[in-house]
C-alpha cells in the first residue's frame, strides 16, 4: 500500500540503546508524501524515542533514517529542522518567557537572514525582515484561532492553547514533514475535534505528517498509514483497518475489546 | 538625526526621555552648581560625580551580563574576568606599552592608540570568549556556574601574580598598573571627570539602546528561546550552540569595552575589583536590576552603588568595628529579600506589581459602577 511513490522518511533498521535497555529495537518503515502516518503502542513502547531519533534529539545506536533521499542520522537537530523536519512536544515546549506572536515568530527562524549587528543597529534589512516575521506570525496565530492571544505571555495560556500555539510554532518552521507527538494528550472532546479537524486541513494541503497518539479515535480517523509499536519492535503496519484486524495487535496491545470501540 | 532616532524607536520613548534627562541635570547641577547646590554635600557623599559615572560603566557591563544569564539564561560567574581584560589591556598597553612592548613613543603619544587598543581589547575578550564559551557552554545549571567560576578565578589570578615576562612584569601584581592616560579625541581631553561624565553615559545609553534593539530581533528571539527551552528552540532550527557562544562573546565584548573605560577613569587598575567578589557583585546588581531587563541594568548599578557608598560612609557609625568586608553581608541580605519579593529584579517585579494595582483599580471602578447600575 505504501510502494506507491517513493517516500518521504524512510526509517531503515534502526536500533538505539539506552545502558544495555534496547528501547528501539531494528524497526523500519516509510512514510509516504502528503499522508498522515500514524505510531502508535503501548506506554514505554519507543514512540517517542523514535521521535527523538528522527528530529536528532537522540542519536542513532545503528541504523539509517533517510528523509528526501539523504541521510539524517547523526545530524544535529537544528540542521534536521533545516531539512524540512520540525515537531511538536509531548511534554510542552512553550517558550514560557515570551508571548504567544514571540513563540511563532522562533518558528520562522530560518526564513530569517538578519544576524546580531542588523538586528543592534536596527539596519533597514532587519526592520523589514520583521515586519514580514510579525505579519506571517499572526497568519499562523490566526490558523489556529489564537489571534486574540498574541500578545499575552505563553506561559500564562491555558494548556489546550498552548498545544495549539505549539502547532502554529511548528508550521510556521514551514515544514516538510510535521512530526506531531501525541498532540491530543490533555484535550477535552471538542478541543480534539477541533485538532482532528486541523490535520486533515494541513494533510489537504499537502504536508506529511507524522502523529504519535493514543487517542485511538483521532488515530483512526485522521491516519493514512498506521505503524505499530510493542517493546520497541514493529508488530504492525497498514491501513487503519488493516491494523484493527490484525490478530497481533489486538492480541498484544488493542485488547480484545477495542473493535467495540471503547478503547 | 533620522538613523538615530531609529535606532532607539524599538524603545520605551518615555523611558529614554526620563533616563537621558536624569543624566544631563545631574550633570548639569554638578558642573554649575546653581545657589551652591552639591549632591555630594546633600547625600553625605553618597552621590557623587565619581559615583554617577561608575554607574554608566557598570551599566557598559551589565546590559551585557543582562543579555547572557537574563535573556539567554546561561549563568555567568565570572564575568568581571572580562571587565578585567578590558582594563588591563587598556591600562598595559597605554600606560606601558613602549617599555614593555616596544611600541614606538610617537604612537603611544597619539590620541587615537588608547582607541585602537579599546577596541583590540574587545576584540581579544570577543575571541577568548567564544572559544572558551564554546567548550564550556555545552554545560548547564550549577556545572555551567562552576566553569565560569573557575574562569573568573584564574584570569584573576593572571592579574594578580605578574605574568613575568623577561624578568619584567606586565600586571603588576597588587599594585596593578598606574598612570594610563586619558582619552582624547584630537586635542579635545576627555577630562575632567564632568566630560567623562557625558562620555560614559552617551556610551552606556548607546549600549542600552542596542541591547533593546537585540532582544526583539531575530537573534534575540533565538537567544530567550534557548533560555526558554532548548529543545524545542534547536526544534525550530536554532543553533542552540552558536547562540549560546555568540551571546556570551557579545557579554564579553561589552565587559572589555566597561573594563577599557574603567581603566582611563581611573587612571589606574588593580586586581582587586576583578575578583570573584567582583563577579558576585555584578551578578547581585544584574539581580536586583532584573535580569532579563535592560533597563535594570543601570538602576541594578545605581541602588548597589548606593548602597556600597552608604555602607561605606555609615557602616562604622552604626556598627563599630565593621570593616568593608561587612558588604558582603548586605549583598547576601539585599539578595535574599529581592528574591523573596521581586524575584524578576525590581524594574519588571515593580512594572508587574503596578500593572496589577492599575488592573484592580480598573475592576473595583468597574464593580462599584456596576452597583449604581
């Protein structure tokens, strides 16, 4: 179902350790551009480790993850987000100490030239370069309805804001691929619709996205491909329903209640 | 004049136009002392000339200490290792130059040497700056405090034992390095102390006003994002390393160019204030002031200024037997009440605490129009 066209990340055998703990260990799997991938696994089954390996935030024990053809492992993560990679937080990683338009204008970072002696002596370059910044800023801020808090301090927002304000920090980064780490944790019903409903916008508009989740109806709904994991192994990857009717999911992970829909 | 208004338009206007009439009255009052009036005579030798231009040097410094721990949020310990590499290179090769270095007398002579080895001397503390900070960055918390605490102790150490060259030395020990010339521009002398005056607070608001210009830029929203997380701040491709050495080479830049006219100020330098006492000191200013605050860097300076001055004059009047050393204990004091209370220092802590007053007025107003209603 995948070998469609090539993909956008390929994750090839990899392996990382932690202290003689194997908490990845030799998984692979593609994904494909303009879908929306979906890892999922128990707690403690190396979600987000993989994550953490993808963006460089952990190096790679053995392995290769290419993205667009090269390899990325062993890149630092700011040269992976120059690639094209950027992410949200599991743990928010709000930038406590600036405002909501301050956190955006970070992910517009690299559309940015002007350096420390432009930006001292207020050179018409950097004047202009942030005018443009607070303008994209606030488009961002606006596409995930937070306009009206852009000039409140981030860290005062409450938390279902923040997940958004990490998601337009994120787009504004004008990723290629969006890796989204569980962005539902914490949301209440209509907040998670509201999220379901922006993946499916920016998947329509053309962006790769990776999700980890365990929100199992966001998962199913929003998921082109799903991926899981069990003790940092692959046990499962297809379609949604591929994945639902696979006896070593619902065996291992699911419960043999989940086609009930309760999980 | 429209480049120059630019360059302080990111800036609280009101602000400027208060800080920048302080600093001509006062240096007005002092130059012409209309009926007699002294500042000296009426604070008890509190406020002083010497004192009010400390204060625009120690200000040089802070809005650079401000930019590394306040807005980057890496702790420095050992920043008057800085502060005392400006003095010193100013202080030797001004003062002694041609004896020890063979600078040719007719350079020394000219105005523009004390000048060129300022900005040398920048240059230098730039240089050593990134490429100790590069190493020693990669170190967080209580790690990264130590390292620049063993920093600031060496370089005072370097200061204070001599550096023997050829049977010669160069620091001059103790002692320290006397008779550096004063500044000129041309045959216009930067001197006496009300020209040096003006001289450092034009300097010290130009820093200010490029500080503020930094921390709402690009490089300055890169700079809180490390100090507000890093992960997330190398997640939207902030090179979290080369800020963190570039903004601790900038915090030296700006010490070596405080140290440089400290050292013209007073014509003479000793090790003593490079000390870490000294680095404590700017670290308790920098706190007071507010750290992430550019503002609080010249009332961090004014109020421990003040304070030194006063304990100085007082502290044997109310405590007899006490000795300079007795600061300390002030510091320590003043530290842990500012804590307590204002721990964003005292210019935020007091905005913070006023905008809450306004806002309660606001909404009692609003209650008690409400009741009519």
């Amino acid at each position: 179902m995948t070998g469609d066209q090539s993909p956008m990340l390929s994750v090839c055998g990899v392996y990382k350790e932690f202290g003689g703990l194997m908490a990845v260990n030799g998984v692979s799997f593609n994904i494909p551009a303009g879908k929306v991938t979906a890892l999922i696994g128990p707690n403690g089954a190396g979600k987000t480790t993989l994550f953490n390996l993808v963006t460089g935030h952990h190096s790679v024990t053995r392995g290769e993850i290419r993205f667009g053809g090269g390899r990325i492992d062993g890149l630092a993560p700011h040269e992976i987000a120059a690639k094209g990679i950027v992410r949200t937080f599991q743990n928010l990683q709000i930038f406590g100490n600036m405002t909501a338009l301050e956190n955006v204008m970070v992910g517009l970072h690299l559309q940015g030239r002007s350096g420390m002696l432009a930006a001292s002596l207020r050179l018409k370059s950097a004047r202009m370069e942030e005018e443009e910044f607070h303008a994209k800023a606030r488009d961002y801020l606006e596409r995930v309805n937070l306009l009206s808090r852009a000039d409140e301090d981030a860290g005062s927002l409450p938390y279902g804001e923040q997940r958004r304000l990490e998601i337009a920090r994120a787009l504004a980064a004008k990723p290629r691929l969006l890796l989204l780490d569980e962005p539902a944790a914490g949301l209440s019903h209509p907040e998670t619709i509201a999220l379901d409903d922006l993946i499916c916008k920016l998947r329509d508009d053309g962006l790769t996205i990776l999700l980890v989740e365990h929100d199992m109806d966001l998962v199913m709904g929003v998921a082109d491909k799903v991926v899981v994991l069990q003790y940092g192994t692959k046990i499962a990857e297809g379609t949604p329903a591929e994945v639902q009717a696979d006896a070593n999911v619902i065996q291992a992970y699911l419960g043999s209640d989940w086609q009930a829909g309760d999980a | 004049m429209k480049n120059l208004s630019r360059l302080f338009a990111n800036t609280n206007a009101a602000g400027w136009l208060a800080l920048t009439a302080i600093v001509l009255l006062m240096g007005w009052i002092e130059i012409a002392a209309p009926s007699g009036f002294d500042f000296a005579d009426l604070s008890g030798g509190v406020i002083t000339m010497d004192t009010m231009v400390r204060i625009a040097i120690l200000t040089v410094v802070l809005v650079g200490l401000n930019l590394v721990m306040g807005y980057a949020g890496q702790v420095s310990l050992g920043h008057a290792a800085f502060y005392g590499i400006g003095a010193y290179v100013s202080a030797i090769f001004t003062a002694r130059g041609h004896s020890l270095f063979g600078v040719s007398q007719s350079v020394m002579a000219s105005w523009q040497w004390p000048w060129f080895v300022m900005f040398a001397g920048m240059a230098f503390s730039t240089t050593l700056a990134y490429v100790i900070g590069k190493p020693i960055l990669r170190l967080r918390g209580h790690y990264l405090a130590m390292a620049t605490l063993g920093l600031g102790i060496m370089v005072y150490i370097l200061f204070r034992e001599n550096m023997g060259v050829q049977g010669d030395h160069i620091t001059g020990s103790y002692d320290g390095v006397s008779g550096i010339p004063r500044l000129r521009v041309g045959e216009f002398e930067i001197w006496p102390i009300s020209r040096y005056y003006f001289f450092a607070w034009l300097v010290a608001l130009g820093v200010m006003a490029l500080g503020m210009n930094l921390i709402n830029s690009r490089t300055g929203r890169a700079l809180r994002a490390v100090h507000g997380s890093e992960v997330a701040a190398q997640a939207m491709g902030v090179d979290v390393a080369a800020y963190k050495a570039r903004v601790f080479a900038l915090g030296a830049a700006l010490a070596s160019l405080g140290g440089s006219m400290y050292a013209h100020f007073q014509a003479a330098v000793s090790p003593s204030p490079f000390s870490f006492g000294g680095s404590l000191e700017l670290v308790v200013m920098s706190s007071v002031g507010g750290l992430a605050s550019i503002w609080g860097a010249p009332f961090g300076v004014t109020i421990i200024l003040f304070l030194k001055e006063f304990l100085r004059s007082r502290l044997r009047v109310l405590l007899s037997g006490a000795s300079g050393e007795h600061e300390i204990i002030f510091y320590g004091l003043l530290l842990i009440v500012i804590m307590i209370f204002l721990p964003e220092g005292i210019v935020i802590g007091a905005m913070k605490r006023w905008k809450a007053w306004q806002a309660r007025g606001r909404k009692e107003t609003a209650l008690s129009e409400g009741g009519k209603a």
